[in-house]
C-alpha cells in the first residue's frame, strides 16, 4: 500500500486546450490548467489578457468553441457536453459584493442554500458570520449598514456557505482601500485554508497574488504564459511579461556559446557569464537576459574586474540606492548600491543569478 503522502492530490479544476472567440476576437488560446482540490489559486494579468473571461467559463457564463473544463473529476464544459451553471456548484465573489439590498445580512448568506433546496443551517451561516468579524447584532442588518470590508466578508461567507466545489474571486480586493484591503487578504489566506474549498482567485496586483496563490496562473493575450509557485515564477519566469510581474527586472540579449545541466554559457561585455537557463533555450544561438537588481553586484568589486557601465540614474529605494546602468553596447540593467553618484561603475554578475530565456521579438519590443 502506498503511503498516504504518496497518494496523488485530488484535482479540483482542470482546464484543457480551453479556446474563446468573442466578437471575432479570439480571447482565450489554449489555455490548459490543473489545480489540486483545497487549494488557493491566483490568475494574474493585465486589463484585457482574459482573466475574467477564463472565470465565467468556468462559471458556465460563456460557452468555450475549443477544449474542456472539469470540476472535481466532472466535465462540466467540453465539445458536445454543457452543464449549465446552477448545476456546477461554484461560489462567486465579485469586485462589488453584490449582496441583495433587500435581504438581511443572514439571509444574504442563507441564499445559496435556499436556492439549491438545501437545509437552511443557520447556526452555521452564524458562524461563519462570526468568524467573518461580522458582529451578532449585525446579522438583522441590510447590506447598506455594513462598510465595504464588512460586506466582502459577507460575500465571502455566502459563497462559500454551501461546500462548493470551488470558488471564483474576480478582483475581490480592488475597491477596497489599501488597509482594509490587506486586512481581508490575510484572512482571505486563512479562511479557505481552514475550510479546504478550492479557490480561483483573479487579480491584477502581482504582491496579492503572490502573497495569496499556492499556484499563480499569468495570461498575457489571452495565452497562458505560466502555471507556477510564486517561487517559479519570479525565479524562473517563462517570458518577460511573466519577469515583469515580479517587480524590477530589464532584459538583455547575448550570444549563447555554449549549454549544459540547466545553465547557459554567454558572452556579453566582453565577460563568459554561467547562468542558469531555460529548458527552451536548448539549441538557441541568442538568448534574453533576466536581470534584477539583486543580480547585480557593483560595490567594493576592483576596478580590473568585471565589465564597467554607466550610471545614468539613481534613487533612493528601501534604504538603499536603485541604479539605472547604461552597458557600452546601449543596454539597461539595474543594481543596488550603498552609492548614488552618476558615472562609470565596474559591475559583475553575481554566482547562479540571472535567468536565460530563448530570444523573442517580444521580449525585444518590451524590454
């Protein structure tokens, strides 16, 4: 018998090879996804990359022309089979809490149960007001009567009240201010651990997708860049678009000489730097470059050593100075100094730092 920890997760949701087409304008492109059951997932994007379009396919609002999706082992959505969305069991939270007006803060919670003829439990929809920080003597009260965090957390409860099979979050924290924001995006990470739903989590704010994602998903126009622990992500990212989301980051392009066990060898400033590669650079001639701040090493390093570059700017940045180089060759890259002084600086790459990627025009346009 294998051990339990042997044992394959669960898988909560899986999207496959999923296509959409709104308007002549195709928005999804083979977007294929696995997210194990429990789990809490973030899609991150910009405006327009298909996050909230992947969300209502889920949630059976748009019907996909290519490829399947599948809820806890169900097919809800592929060619010749289409559950409609009452019967998929999904929770909902929405930008806007959307409670009713009309409705009391516990009937607000107590409405999915009704609406699917299930036991009206209100000692747990009390409950999980209660551990919602919504006060006893609130439960009686309308929507309008709560402040904006308070009725997130309603939402909340409301979708979750009924043991979905998962729920779907559509920039839940976005209207809220920055305080009251963070203060839900903790508990947000709690709840739905202590209560092992699986939760899809759509967002444009990289630091509260990492902070909240076991799994990050990054669209880019409308394709599917990456899947990944917020680790992977910003340590290996697939594209620049992906690099980007993880904060300071510019792209440079050498000549590969020569690959080996994960690393590339590349010639750039007249310096042989070993960097650890992409799997897809395998047989490239020319590769992109990652470079952080953190990359970067310019203080103390003797001025015989290492390539020199410019200091065209400098700012002060957590308690440090952020550079701006300009490289002899016109290129950009950034480091962190205990100096903010504009000039000629020798630099140096540091060991197993950077990332390499294959070369691609839109990594070129971007950077």
């Amino acid at each position: 018998m294998p051990s339990e920890a042997a044992l394959p997760a669960e898988i909560g949701l899986e999207v496959e090879k999923l296509g959409i087409e709104l308007g002549g304008r195709q928005v999804l492109r083979e977007v294929s996804l696995r997210q194990e059951r429990g789990s809490y997932a973030c899609l991150l994007g910009e405006s327009g990359s298909g996050k909230s379009t992947l969300l209502a396919a889920i949630a059976g609002l748009l019907r996909p022309q290519q490829g399947s999706i599948r809820l806890c082992g169900e097919t809800v959505a592929a060619p010749g089979v289409w559950l409609a969305p009452e019967r998929r069991q999904i929770g909902m939270v929405f930008q806007d809490a959307a409670l009713w007006p009309h409705l009391s803060i516990l009937d607000n919670v107590l409405y999915p149960l009704r609406a699917r003829r299930l036991p009206v439990d209100r000692k747990r929809a009390q409950a999980l007001l209660e551990r919602m920080g919504i006060p006893v003597a609130a439960i009686k009260r309308r929507p309008h009567e709560l402040s904006g965090g308070q009725q997130q957390r309603v939402a909340i409860a409301r979708a979750i009240i009924a043991n979905p099979r998962i729920v779907l979050l559509d920039e839940p924290l976005s209207a809220l201010d920055h305080g009251v924001r963070e203060n839900l995006r903790e508990f947000l990470h709690g709840v739905f651990r202590d209560e092992g739903i699986t939760a899809l989590h759509v967002t444009h704010d990289p630091g509260e997708a990492f902070y909240l994602g076991q799994r990050v998903g990054v669209l880019h126009n409308g394709r599917l860049e990456q899947w990944d622990s917020p680790e992977g992500l910003y340590q290996q990212p697939a594209s620049f678009a992906v690099a980007k989301l993880g904060g300071a980051v510019r792209a440079v392009q050498a000549p590969v000489l020569e690959q080996q066990a994960g690393h590339a060898l590349l010639l750039w400033e007249g310096q042989r730097l070993t960097v650890p590669a992409a799997r897809s650079l395998h047989g490239a001639s020319r590769a992109t470059l990652l470079l952080r701040p953190g990359d970067i090493e310019v203080d103390d390093i003797d001025p015989s050593q290492g390539a020199r570059a410019e200091v065209r700017h400098a700012h002060w940045h957590d308690g440090r100075y952020l550079l701006a180089l300009q490289s002899s060759d016109g290129q950009e890259l950034l480091a962190y100094s205990r100096r903010g002084d504009l000039g000629p600086r020798p630099w140096k790459l540091r060991p197993q730092h950077g990332w390499c990627i294959p070369q691609t025009a839109t990594t070129q346009e971007e950077s």
